[in-house]
C-alpha cells in the first residue's frame, strides 16, 4: 500500500455519515437498507447474530433524479421511496449512519419489485 492510500476500514469510516438524511442519491443510485432476517426461532431462540442470514430484500429509503440518456433527457428511475425490492446478494456501496448500515445501488443493479397484495 502506497503512502496516502486508505485501507478498506479506512474508507468505510470514510463513507460513515450521522443522519441517513443527509444522504441524497445522485443520477441513478438507489439508496436501500436490508431487511433484517427475524433472529428468533419459532420455538423463541434467541439465534447469535452471526447465524442470522442476510436477506435479498431491502426497502428502498430515497432515489436519484434519474441517469442522462445521449440527448440530456432524464431516464425515469424504476422504483421509488418505500419500495420493497430484491437486491443482489453481495455489490452496492455500503454506508454507515451511526449504527445502521445501508447500501446504495445504481438503478440498473435493483433486481425485482416486491408488490404488496
């Protein structure tokens, strides 16, 4: 590592903001926070949390104004704040705001709607 260069750790303390509401999506970026698996067995078990499984779905808490297409128009984003979606298993550009972790997606990479019925 050269002088000046930020080890991972660095540059995810880096990306660490205080409030999730200072954060605003550019272009097409999708801002998500995973739902968390239930850390509870059926029978009450508490489970460790280093056994509790990362869920695909996320909710979706902000979007961008949407990427330019060649012509300068705005491509109109896929999904919208409160938006249930299927994220890829690993990928995204992970944020810290205080103890919360989230991830920011381009529009392009969210791979399903989840419609509520």
């Amino acid at each position: 590592m050269c002088a000046g260069e930020l080890t991972p750790h660095q540059l995810l303390q880096a990306t660490s903001i205080r409030s999730i509401r200072q954060l605003v999506p550019l272009l097409d970026r999708v801002l998500v926070q995973r739902v968390k698996a239930e850390a509870k067995t059926a029978g009450g078990i508490f489970l460790p949390e280093s056994s509790v499984e990362k869920l695909n779905e996320a909710k979706v808490l902000a979007v961008g104004p949407g990427a330019l297409d060649k012509t300068g128009s705005r491509l109109p984003m896929s999904v919208v704040a409160g938006d249930r979606v299927l994220i890829p298993q690993f990928g995204g550009s992970p944020v810290k705001a205080g103890e919360e972790e989230y991830q920011l997606f381009r529009d392009s990479e969210i791979l399903a709607k989840i419609n509520n019925e």
